[in-house]
C-alpha cells in the first residue's frame, strides 16, 4: 500500500461483518453492523507534544485493534476498503 498517514493518524483494515450468529443464524446484509474491530496497516510519524517533542504512536503495524462504532473516515485503495483514523480513536489492542 503505498498512502502514508500523517502525524497520529493510523489506517486501519476493517475485519469482516459476521455471517451468521453462534447459533447458526445467518444475519441478513441489511441487519449486519460494522465491524468495530480491524487491522493496522499503516502508522503515522506520532504527535507533536506541546513542548514540542514527538510522541510515538502506541500501536504498530500487524496490531489487532477495537475502535468506536463511527470511527475513522472510510477510504478505498486498489478496490480495498480502509479506515483513517486518529490514534485517539482506537479503544484498544487486542
């Protein structure tokens, strides 16, 4: 992939809706949510602290994470779909 994020912001490849439930039920694509959970793919350089010192961003590249239901700015690449978001926004690593 070659888009480089800017200061804190992380992309971030949604996993997939669920297909069906534990029980077996399959979800229909009008009922399905957006998936809460996804991938880093790409870290931005870090913050600029007030002091003006660089702080490095907390996750990496491979990173698991949760992040908030409306998160993030939706993008597509070379027909895959992303999200930009700031660090901020990331919940937390799994």
């Amino acid at each position: 992939m070659n888009i480089k994020p800017l200061a804190d912001r992380v992309i971030v490849a949604p996993a997939a809706a669920e297909e069906k439930t534990k029980s077996g039920i399959i979800i229909p694509d009008t009922a399905k949510e957006k998936p809460q959970r996804g991938e880093v793919v790409a870290v931005g350089e870090g913050k600029v602290s007030e002091q003006g010192a660089l702080m490095k961003p907390q996750v990496s590249v491979g990173d698991t994470v949760l992040y908030g239901k409306y998160a993030g700015t939706e993008i597509s690449v070379d027909g895959n779909d992303y999200l930009i978001m700031r660090e901020s926004d990331i919940l937390a690593v799994l």
